[in-house]
C-alpha cells in the first residue's frame, strides 16, 4: 500500500511541474488575459492522476485550457520541415 501512495505522489509532482513549466512559458508568449489552449501531447498524459493535477493548476486561472492533441505528433514533425526545408539560410 505505502508504494502506491509514492506512486500517486510522484504522479502528482510531476503534474505541478508540468504545470509549473507550461505557465512559465505561456507567461512569456501570452498575455494574462488572453485565452490559451494547452494540448497534451505525448505518453506521459495516459496518466489520469498526472493529467488531472495538471489540468486542475493550469485552469485555475480562468483562461487556460488544457484539451487532447489536436493533430498527431508527426504533423508537428512535418511542420518544422517545411520550415527548415523554406529557410533560405
């Protein structure tokens, strides 16, 4: 029993610094009043515990949302490039 306890600790730091990491940078390309929508994409999110504790510090402050991917990881690769590939540099 005491290693789940550990377990759902370790799960629920993880998410306050997730949480943690995604205002820092939110606070540096939005205003604070401007509605956001952060997507969780990746492996890391199948974890209920870790989504949901992420989930409740990132809209607590009324205009962030935290939604599913929208697209698959690969069209973020394809995105970057063709970026690279219309760099004239």
């Amino acid at each position: 029993m005491q290693a789940d306890a550990v377990a759902a600790a370790i799960l629920d730091q993880a998410g306050q610094e997730l949480a943690g990491i995604t205002s820092a940078v939110r606070r540096t390309l939005f205003s604070p009043t401007e509605p956001v929508a952060a997507h969780t994409i990746g492996g890391v999110w199948a974890s209920q515990r870790l989504r949901g504790r992420f989930q409740l510090l990132m809209e607590l402050d009324g205009t962030t949302s935290v939604l599913p991917p929208t697209h698959q990881p690969a069209y973020g690769a394809l995105l970057e490039a063709i970026r690279l590939a219309s760099d004239p540099h």
